[in-house]
C-alpha cells in the first residue's frame, strides 16, 4: 500500500506518517518546509525501511495541487490523508484579511481539490481509504476562532455526506475524518494561543487516527469524552455554543 500525506511536516500529519510507515504502508510525504520533509524521509526509511518519496508544495495556491495529484496519480494511491491546515486566531474585524484567505485557500480549497481527485480515482477503482483532518470545531461556531471553525464545519459537512453517497452505492472505498479537540502540535504556536486543558499526544492520537480509518469510522476523535462532547452539542442551542466557545476562546492565553 501507499498512502499520501499532505501537511506531513510536523504535528498530526508528520505522526500520521509515521504510524502508517510503523505499519509497513509506504508514504509520500508534502509540506512547504523541504528541509522537514527531508528529515521525515530519512527518520521513515532508517527506521521501518519502507519507501517514502517528499514533495515540496505550498497547498494555498491550487494550481500546486493540481500539480501535485498529477504527479502522484500514477502511483495508484491507496490511502489520502488530507491533513493540511492552519488557523488565525483573533476577532473577525481585526484579523489579517490575507492570512485568512491564505487559511481558506488551504483548509477548504486545497482539501475540495485533493479530496475530489483522489476520491474519483477510488471510486473507479471501488477501493481506498480518505482520511481528513476535521476537528471538534468544525461542529460549533467559533467566536474569535471564527474563519478556522468555518472553514473546519465545511470539511464535517463535505465528509458526511460523501460518505452517505458512498454507503448508498455500496461503495467499498471508506472515508473517515478525525475530529481532535486541543493536541499538542505546532497548530497553538502559529495561531498563537495557548490551550485552557492539557492537549493529547499528538503521536497518540495518530496511532487512533491509522487504526480507527482501517476499521472504518467516521469520526475519530481522540477519546470518548471529546466524543460525547460532539454528540452533546447537538442538543444545546447554537446561540449558546457560542456564548460558550467565546468564553473559553476568550480565556485562552496569548503568546
């Protein structure tokens, strides 16, 4: 099997890599910083001698990849995950209007584009695995988080009801999505806030993320209770969610 990992540089993504390479599966890892990649490749092949091919690219611009499935197709990709993402922190009317479009560009344009093409190739084929990197914001509003909790409910929506479409033509290609609360990564330090609770491991977590997509979830989270909590929110007002997100967002410490 080979698998494509987008956002493979650090945090969740580079975990991810690391898990499915721990389990045999060989891997092509992307990201903007080649020097990561590189040491990446070098850690994944000295340590579990499987193949891993990087390929440098910036996911804001969408010709990039296009550019990217492209060059990979030929491969015959048995496994997407399609990690790559950021956030800005900070009220709506005084965020950076650029680093938010630069955000979308990536959290939802890059992940339609990649999601869409590789999803055709399964289908034809009726085999594969689409893992997406959601999150537990993607299913409440998100004052002060606001662009990166939008741009998170279009992945929820996107991957439920692909993956409707998909059961009711017994499709045997499986989408999942993980759907983490606070895990500690580089995500804190580039939106700039620091996490009220402890965050989980983010090494942890990818081990649940590889285990639960071949065991065909869809909906990983990182344990029960951030699942209750995502079934909870369903019976509280949103009006409500979002006195609460902005409390808690509010609180956050700011680097």
């Amino acid at each position: 099997m080979i698998a494509l990992v987008t956002g493979a540089s650090s945090g969740i993504g580079r975990d991810i890599a690391r898990s499915l390479a721990k389990h045999g599966i060989n891997v092509i890892i992307t990201a903007r910083r080649r020097d990561r990649l590189i040491e990446l490749k070098q850690e994944l092949t000295q340590k579990y001698g499987v193949k891993v091919m990087y390929i440098a690219a910036d996911l804001t611009d969408k010709e990039q990849c296009f550019r990217l499935y492209e060059r990979v197709k030929k491969y015959d990709i048995d496994i997407l995950v399609n990690n790559a993402g950021f956030g800005v922190f900070g009220e709506f009317s005084e965020t950076d209007l650029k680093q938010e479009l630069d955000m979308l560009d990536v959290n939802v344009k890059a992940f339609h584009i990649l999601f869409k093409l590789f999803l055709k190739d399964f289908v034809k084929r009726d085999c594969g695995f689409i893992l997406n990197s959601a999150s537990m914001a993607g299913f409440l509003p998100g004052p002060l988080f606001s662009s990166y909790y939008a741009s998170k409910a279009y992945i929820v929506r996107m991957t439920q009801a692909v993956a409707e479409e998909l059961r009711a033509r017994r499709s045997n290609v499986k989408i999942s999505m993980i759907c983490p609360g606070p895990v500690a990564t580089e995500f804190s330090e580039r939106a700039r806030v620091k996490f009220l609770i402890p965050p989980v491991s983010s090494e942890k977590f990818a081990e649940t993320a590889v285990r639960d997509m071949f065991g065909g979830s869809l909906i990983i989270t990182p344990n029960a209770l951030q699942k209750a909590g995502i079934v909870l929110g369903k019976l509280v007002p949103d009006s409500a969610l979002a006195f609460a997100a902005r409390l808690v967002q509010s609180s956050r410490e700011r680097f």
